[in-house]
C-alpha cells in the first residue's frame, strides 16, 4: 500500500525556528514530527510513501532519506505552492497509484487507527473518506456536516461559531481511491476542500470518518507547545522514559514528567523538571533549574541558569547564571552569554549572539 505525505509549506507561524528548520524536523517528545507519521502509516501496512516536499526540502531529504524502517520514501518537489490538492496530483508522477491510498498532511500527529478506517471506506464505496474530529472550537479549520448515512454533506472553511454545521473538523488524513487523481487538474494550485470535495459531495462519493485519541495539529508554537505536553502527560507513568546512555549525577533533582533523549547528560545539583522535554546529547550545568520548557538536540544549559517555560532550539548554548523566561523562543544555534536575561515572550532568531538582556517581547534579528 502506499500514501501520500504533504511535507511542503513554509510554516510562518512557526517562525523563526522555521527558517533554518522545516517544521516537520520539529522534535514531539523527543522524534521529529514527520515520524510520528511514518510510524502510523507503517503500522496499516503502507510500503512506500511519497513525501510532497517544497520548503528546505533537501534538510528534510537528508534526516529521512530513501527508506524509513522497511518504508520506500520518495520525493515529489514542489517548485512553486500547489495548495492541498495539487501536491498530490504532482506525487502521481514519482510513482503509480493504481489502488486505494493514504494522503495526509504531515503536520499532523494523531492517534487513529488507519485499519478501522480502511474497511469503513471499503463498506462505504466511496471516492475518498475523511477521518473527522471533534473539537470544543472549530473555528480554525474546516468543519464539516453529515447526514445519517456519516456521508459529507458540506464544508464550512473557518466558519465562525454561530455558522459551524458542527464540531466535527477535517483531520488532514484520507483514504483515497486512485481516480480522484484523475480530477485534479496539473500544474496549478488547487485545494482539495474547495474545488474537490464539492464534486465528490454531490455523488456521495466523500464519506466521514470520526474518531476519538489524540490529534495535534501542530501550525503555531502554541499548538507545538500542547502536543508535546500532552504527550509527555500521556507517557508520564512509564518507567523508563527517555534515550540510551543519559547520565543524571547523584545529587540531580528530577520532577516527573520528564523526557530526555539519548545522551544527555544532569550534573549533580541540577534541578530539572517538572514538564521538561529535552532531545539528543542535552547537557544540564550543575545547579541549573529548567522546568516547563522543550529543548531540541544539542541544548547546552550552563551553571546557575534557569530556563522556565521556554523553547530553545537545536545547537543553542545558554551560559552561566543566565535567565530565559515564559514564553521565550530561542532559535538554533544561539549563543546566549553570562548573566543574561531573556525576557517573557522574546524570539530571537537564528545564528545570534546575545551578549546583552533582552526586553519581554522583544525580536531580536
């Protein structure tokens, strides 16, 4: 079986992150997002995925590279943006779809399980079935009516509260039947929701598909913030949470729930957690306090420092007796110096070194 994996996009409002990382590189406790796709789409038996790539599209060729655990990967370049339809229409090119497929945005981390909607989509003879769901508010996404028969009977793009046929929202995954191809017009942008959609709507041909587990659609670093936390809550009561060869020196506070990834290293009087993500070879100076708050890869934290609810990317290095306050978001390879202080909500962007304290809410380019 195969799928489609729509990996493009520029991700604005993961900014500034986002300009030196694709957002599908982005570590959910501890694994970069686009493999929490690949594992789910493994498990439903798919052996080949073609992944829609645009924006920093060889970083991502070079972390995922041509085989993911038994799955072929493909790559299918986008040169310009194609909206949500025409990537797929351009991912037929990299390979042949001649049986029922998965397409799904890779921004996507859900806990759904693909069989049940495979045969669903099987008994109901539809065209494409979209899995679907329920939200407290739906109006950031397109949200959708069904009759009795759970056939889709209209979409309402970002409608406002009073307008929403319901709290049932697309999920951003499919199983699709090869001629929908077919109706997907080359070489230009086209949305699956708007042009699409409508035309399967009319023969009955779109089914629903509700289901309930985790879903994240991570498109903000407040949505990034909560999958992470949430999954860390989730996985909270596991034994062994964590990478191989961590080191935590006697006389280290560990607050659960924490994840650490492989190699990483707590001095002795360090103080970490509770609600503490950290990812490969991340280093903890003795008597550094670092508590709610996501470090990517290769985060060194210096003696005396605290780190409070903040997001430090791949390769920063925080020095001695420096303070990085709620909200902050640290780009990669960032050098913060000595005693300084990086106020609530600042973002400093990529490659800086930051000798001197930065004011709450502060950009520093």
């Amino acid at each position: 079986m195969k799928a489609i994996v729509l990996a493009g996009g520029y991700a604005t409002r993961l900014r500034p992150i986002t300009y030196v990382l694709p957002k599908l590189l982005f570590p959910v406790l501890g694994k970069p997002m686009i493999f929490w796709t690949l594992d789910l789409l493994k498990k439903v038996g798919v052996e080949e995925v073609v992944l829609g790539v645009n924006y920093l599209a060889d970083l991502l060729r070079n972390e995922v590279g041509s085989n993911y655990e038994g799955i072929e990967i493909k790559y299918s370049l986008e040169k310009a943006p194609l909206g949500t339809a025409g990537p797929m229409k351009l991912a037929s090119k990299a390979t042949r779809f001649d049986e029922t497929f998965f397409a799904m945005n890779g921004d996507v981390i859900a806990d759904i399980d693909l069989n049940m909607m495979l045969a669903r989509h099987a008994q109901s003879g539809a065209l494409v079935t979209d899995a679907l769901y329920e939200v407290k508010d739906p109006t950031r996404f397109g949200v959708v009516q069904l009759d009795k028969q759970g056939h889709i009977q209209r979409f309402v793009e970002k409608p406002t509260a009073k307008k929403a046929p319901s709290h049932l929202i697309n999920a951003g995954i499919y199983v699709i039947e090869p001629q929908v191809l077919d109706m997907i017009p080359a070489n230009r942008k086209v949305s699956l929701e708007r042009e699409i959609f409508p035309l399967l709507v009319k023969d009955q041909k779109l089914m629903g598909c509700p289901f309930e587990g985790d879903w994240f659609d991570i498109g903000s670093m407040a949505d990034y913030r909560e999958a992470n936390f949430s999954l860390l809550a989730k996985h909270a009561n596991e034994r062994r949470l964590g990478g191989r060869n961590m080191q935590v020196e006697r006389g280290a506070i560990v607050r659960r729930p924490v994840f650490l990834g492989e190699g990483s290293k707590v001095r002795s009087k360090a103080a970490i957690g509770p609600r503490l993500i950290g990812g490969k070879d991340v280093f903890f100076g003795e008597r550094a306090r670092v508590s709610n708050s996501i470090l990517f890869d290769n985060v060194m934290i210096g003696e005396d420092s605290i780190i409070a609810g903040s997001v430090l990317a791949s390769g920063v290095s925080i020095g001695k007796r420096a303070r990085i306050e709620a909200g902050a978001v640290v780009s990669p390879n960032v050098k913060v110096g000595d005693g300084v202080r990086i106020g609530r909500n600042a973002i400093v962007h990529p490659y800086k070194e930051i000798e001197s304290n930065i004011r709450p809410g502060s950009h520093v380019m």
